[in-house]
C-alpha cells in the first residue's frame, strides 16, 4: 500500500505521542501540544495507521525551523522521512530554516541543503547541585510580569536570530518565568521552566555579555526551586555552560546534536547571547 501524506491536526495527536514513545523520545502529549499551537505540519499514513510525523515553525517573513520528525521503526527505509522533509521545506520557502541533526540524520539535511553551523548538549538529571550565585552588583532576579513580554521578545529575537514575537507569548502561556533587572529598571536577561517529558526543561535562558554570569545565576535560581526533581537543560556548545553543568552542577551530558541552517545563518546579535534553548524543535 502507498504511503500519503497529509496536514497534521490536533486529532493526530494521540497517535503522534505513541510514535514518540516507540522510538523512546520523552514528549508527553501535552509537549506535542505546544509544538502544534506553534507551528504546523505532515503526516505520513499507511491506511488507517500514522507512520511518520514532521512538524514546522515560521518566524517572521524570514525564519523558520523543523523538527519532530519522526518515522515508524518497522517503516524506515521506505522514503518517508526525505518525504515529510521535502514538505516542510516546500512549506517553509526561501526562510533561513534551522533544525537540530543526529549525526545519522546528517547526511539526508546536507542533501537537502543544510550546512551545520553548531551543535547542542542536552544534559539532565534529578541529582544535581544547587550552586549559590547572586545577581551581578546592582542588579536582582524577580518573577516575570506582562510588561516584560516586548522586552523578551526583543532580547530573545537578539539572542537566537529568529524572529520570536509570536513564539515567546505562547511559549509564557506553558512557562514560569524569571528576569534579572537592574536597579534602574533595564532588564539584561531572563529565565524560563516549564513541564516537559521526565520532570522540566529550564530554557530558554537569555542574557547580555560578556560573560555567563548573569546566566548561572538564573539557571541556579531555578535549580534551587526544582531541587530533587527532574530537570532537562539544552545549551548551545559555543556559549561554554556544558562542562559547567556536568562537571560542577551534576546535570549530565546525555546527548549532543548537531544544528544545521538552510538559506543562510540566523543573524544573532553579539551582545546578547542565548545560554539555553527552548527546545531541539523550536530552538
């Protein structure tokens, strides 16, 4: 029988989640939620059955990104997975497009035009340290309110190089979040947690440099508030926070990704920088 591909809707959910949790990924249906609220997507079916599962994400006119794609076991090796790429991509258009490779799925992207422009560690534990690190002199972490929402859109957008005016409001609907505030009212960078998978994900994690300060000292705030349980962070390699959180805070290396860009290179702003992603999705 045929394989055909449709628009992914929120009925698919259900049997979304079960290929997920066949090849042993964490998302819970409620995280295949979020990512569809943001995005949209392809099916792949064999008669009444969903065998493949691809999803994107627009940001702006000009940006994009990929991810959940995911192929039945028992149906690899049929096309599928170069399928649901070919639609996203047709879906995407001429966008700067990033997506997050394992190295086996490396070779197909570079085909289909991505060139890899760095890489991502996923670390994660229930075991960790909770370091004590204060906010920079002057300075002092608070609960986000409303009146934040354009700032975080700007220094988000800044720190990642995609556009993420309308992912980020949607993305604090699902999260709780922190700001570290100077005295005069200026905001230099700010922390998200949210439910996800095994326990939650801290990110992202934005702020302004030089250093990662500012950065640890957000990440410790929500490691303190979530000790003893289940915490997943994913942090991009260059901007050096991996051998700190496995080497001192305990939050193990499990996995590294590669990330890869199509049309060109997000255009990230040097002063800002993102210490930890959303998610491999969504970036």
């Amino acid at each position: 029988m045929s394989i055909a591909y449709r628009p992914f809707t929120a009925d698919d959910i259900p049997a979304a989640h079960a290929l997920s949790v066949k090849v042993k990924w964490p998302h819970r249906a409620d995280d295949w939620r979020f990512v569809l609220d943001a995005g949209a997507g392809f099916i792949a079916q064999d008669g009444e059955r969903i065998v493949g599962t691809a999803l994107c994400w627009k940001y702006g006119a000009d940006g994009g990104s990929l991810g959940m794609v995911i192929v039945a076991p028992d149906n690899q090796g049929r096309g599928i997975g170069r399928k649901l790429m070919e639609l996203l991509l047709e879906a995407l258009g001429n966008r700067i497009t990033v997506l997050h490779a394992t190295p086996a799925g490396e070779p197909l992207y570079a085909k289909l035009g991505f060139e890899r422009i760095g890489a991502i560690h996923q670390h994660h534990s229930a075991d960790f340290v909770v370091p004590s690190i204060a906010a920079p002199e002057g300075e002092r972490i608070r609960p986000i309110d409303s009146s934040d929402t354009s700032k975080l859109i700007e220094l988000a957008s800044k720190a990642n190089g995609l556009d993420r005016s309308e992912l980020l409001p949607l993305l604090l609907k699902y999260a709780k979040g922190i700001v570290m505030q100077k005295d005069d009212g200026e905001i230099t960078g700010f922390a998200l947690i949210r439910k996800f998978g095994r326990g939650d994900a801290i990110g992202p994690v934005v702020s302004i440099t030089p250093d990662a300060h500012r950065a640890k000292a957000l990440i410790a705030y929500w490691l303190a508030q979530n000790a003893g349980n289940f915490t997943r962070i994913d942090t991009p390699d260059e901007c050096g926070l991996s051998a700190w959180l496995n080497d001192d805070i305990g939050l193990k290396r499990v996995d590294t990704v590669i990330k890869m860009s199509r049309n060109g290179t997000p255009p990230q702003d040097a002063s800002i920088t993102q210490f930890a992603i959303i998610n491999q999705a969504l970036g």
